[in-house]
C-alpha cells in the first residue's frame, strides 16, 4: 500500500507529519493510561501487603495537573 513504507514516504513527504502526530497521540495515550494503572489509588496490585492503598494519598496530591490548588497543605475529608 501506497505511503506505508519507508520508500513510499520519500515520494510523499506530506504524510510524515501526519504519521508523528498519530504517533505522539498514541504515544500519549498509553502513557496516562498506564499512568492510571499504577499511580492512581483506586487501583490496588497487591492487596496483601497493602490493603488500603488510598491511605498513603491522604495528604498528597495525585491529580496531574492542578493550577489552582496546592493538595498538600489541604485537609482530606477523608474519615
């Protein structure tokens, strides 16, 4: 097929931005997902050596960005 291979690209240069753009979505994409899988703290792993991994984030922040508010001088409503 037609743009797909590395010699189809040099005859047609205007499909490689398109391809680094899908290629740093993708990339991007997986990123934050497994960024969701291991930091997040409703995810637990290993639930014998650490039963209640939400505990650790009582005074943390774990949002990715957050411009407004510092979390680590805040109260968790938490009981």
């Amino acid at each position: 097929m037609q743009g797909l291979s590395l010699s189809s690209l040099k005859k047609h240069k205007a499909l490689i931005p398109l391809y680094v753009c899908v290629g740093i979505g993708c990339g991007g994409a997986v990123f934050y997902t497994l960024r969701l899988a291991l930091r997040n703290p409703d995810v637990s792993w290993n639930k014998k050596t650490n039963p209640e991994p939400w505990e650790a984030y009582r005074n943390k922040q774990y949002k990715f960005y957050s411009p407004i508010r510092d979390y680590s001088k805040e109260e968790s409503p938490a009981p």
